[in-house]
C-alpha cells in the first residue's frame, strides 16, 4: 500500500499560494465553501419544495366527507344575527317565568311569587326583564335550581344569590336569586333582521 507522504503536499500548495498571492488564495478558499454550501443546501431546497407542493395539492384537492373544514369566522352582521336569534321574546316573558316556577317546584324548593321588572335597552333594542325568587329549601337544591334555570332559558343571566340561614342547625335555607331575561319584540326581531342585511 502507497503511503501519502501529507509534508510535500503542503510544500507545493504553499509555494503555489505564494506565487499567486493572498487575494487569489482568499477567492479559491471562499469559492470551495460557496460549493459546499451549495452542495448542502441543494437538496434542503428540494425538500422544501416537495413539501411545499405537496401542501398546494391538498389545499387544491375537495375535502373528503367527513372530515373537518375550518369555517371563516363570521362576520359582523352574522354575529348581531345570532346576537338577535339568540334572545327570548318578550311576549312570552309570563311563560318563561312559568318555566322557572316549574324548575322550582321540580327541585323541591318551596317558592310563592316573585319580583318582577321590565327594562329597555335603546342602544341594543333589547328589554330586559329582570326577576326576584325568594326560594326556600336545600342549599344544592337552589343551586341546581339556578343552574336548571340557564339551561331552561339559554337568554337569561343568573345576577345574583343570596342565601340566609335562621339558625346553623336550620337544613332549610332561604335565598334571593335574581335572574334577567334578555328578550326583544316580535316587531324589532323583523327591524333587526333587516338591520343586519348585506
């Protein structure tokens, strides 16, 4: 086997970078990294884009039934059309608190009359209808109550409770809840429906 003898190597190539000079060694040493670098990122390059078309046929290609499609966010007058379809209607405020004196009487809370208050919102053309139960019964009775009620009525919010206790021994608390119901006319739900049109 054929030793390489490195010291005659390294004579030659510095006599030769002498004889050319250190601006011409300069330019060889930065050709040789420019091709390596090249060399390295060539095939960088190739995945990129190989990724990237692959991306482009997806984004081009029908999505399959079944799968999820992210939707555009909704619009301004999208959101104050579900703003609107979201509220209850004043005209059957006697029922909804009808619903509320039968989720009482469900959970087992006793509950005789309430206090009740109609309000309008100009700025929205909301009214609003705010309500007073004094409830009495078991402390998680009433909060499934309250609970019960928001479910019942998607439109309401649940303000405010207050609980009383006679006495520590006492099973039975009493408590104030105090609920509002967002409500509209049947007359603005058409003027609003109009407001939001394109």
């Amino acid at each position: 086997m054929k030793q390489i003898h490195l010291a005659p190597l390294l004579l030659r190539a510095r006599l030769a970078a002498v004889r050319v000079g250190p601006a011409a060694c300069l330019a060889a040493v930065l050709c040789l990294v420019g091709a390596a670098g090249l060399a390295w990122l060539a095939p960088q390059r190739a995945k990129l884009q190989a990724e990237r078309q692959r991306l482009e046929q997806q984004r081009q290609r029908p999505a399959a039934p079944g799968t999820l499609v992210s939707a555009p966010p909704p619009s301004a007058n999208e959101n104050m059309a579900g703003f609107y379809a979201a509220l209850g209607e004043r005209r059957h405020a006697e029922q909804h608190v009808k619903v509320l004196f039968g989720l009482a009487a469900k959970a087992g809370l006793s509950l005789r009359q309430g206090e009740y208050k109609f309000g309008y919102d100009k700025a929205s053309r909301v009214s609003t209808y705010q309500i007073v139960l004094p409830v009495k019964g078991g402390y998680n009775a009433i909060w499934q109550f309250s609970l019960e009620a928001l479910r019942a009525l998607p439109f309401a919010s649940l303000d405010d409770i207050a609980f009383r206790r006679e006495n520590i021994n006492d099973a039975q608390v009493e408590a104030r809840v105090r609920l509002t119901l967002y409500l509209q006319d049947a007359a603005a739900v058409s003027s609003s429906s109009a407001a939001v049109q394109p």
